[in-house]
C-alpha cells in the first residue's frame, strides 16, 4: 500500500485566516495548539470591503456581498474577508488554550519571521517603530507608523 505523508514539519510555519469562514474556529485552535504562536502567522486575505459596512461591493469588477465578515460571489463562493487583523486578534484570543499575548504574537512577530523582516514583529532599540496600540478588549487605540502616531481614538 501507500504509506501515509509524513506529519507536517514541527519548524516550517502556517499562515491563517482565523475569520471563522476560511478556517473553523475548532481547527484554528488545533493549529495553535500544535505549531505554537510563534510558528503560525494571521493573515487576513483581506478585501476592498475590509472595515466597511456591509453590503453589495464590486471585488475586481466582480459583484461580492460582505456580511462584514466574509465576502462571497453571488453563488457563495468564499473570494475573500472583510475582517481586519483586529478582528483576528480579538477572535484568536478567545480560542481555548490562547492568549492575548499569544494572538499579539501570530499578528507581529510570526508574520515577520515568515517574511524575513527582521526589524519588525517586535519593540526594540533600532527598530521602525510601526507600532498598534491596543486597549484591554484588544481594539486598536493608536498606530504608529515610522515613529510617527497616524491613527487615534
């Protein structure tokens, strides 16, 4: 017979979009559980329709309708989110076994370790200073880009 593939590799990280559409909530919680925080990277295959209310939008001249979560083709076909990576935080948090901390992590420093980029995904002396901050409910407060606040509430 076939033998079966081996078990995925324990250092080689995953990327996820943990909006509940593109990945059930029970399986975002295996993934963290079994790769760790810091070999999992949030994504959100965010669209235009991102942070908008929802509605009927035009993705790539195609009509989409956003329930503000996840945008689908007239037929129901998944062509993307609208969950911004707040959302994902706030929702990774709530998983059984997570964190906030932990969500932090697959928002900043995993995703910058996939990428290479070693100046980001962490404060430190020298670093860009691209930084969100977040208040107790994990909502976004301020951001910083390059040193300099871009966005407050």
């Amino acid at each position: 017979g076939i033998a079966p593939p081996p078990p995925p590799a324990p250092r080689v990280p995953v990327g996820l979009t943990a909006d509940g559409e593109h990945a059930h909530p029970a399986i975002c919680e295996q993934v963290a559980r079994l790769k760790g925080p810091s070999r999992v990277a949030l994504t959100t295959d965010q669209t235009a329709a991102a942070g908008v209310a929802p509605g009927d939008y035009l993705l790539s001249g195609r009509p989409v309708v956003s329930d503000g979560l996840s945008v689908r083709l007239s037929d129901g076909t998944l062509a993307g989110s609208a969950a911004t990576m707040d959302q994902l935080v706030r929702r990774v948090a709530k998983l059984p076994g997570m964190t906030a901390a932990r969500a932090i992590t697959m928002a900043s420093a995993a995703p910058a370790r996939v990428l290479g980029e070693h100046g980001l995904g962490r404060i430190r002396v020298g670093g860009c200073a691209d930084l969100v901050l977040l208040d107790a409910e994990l909502g976004v407060r301020l951001t910083m880009v390059g040193g300099s606040v871009d966005y407050r509430r």
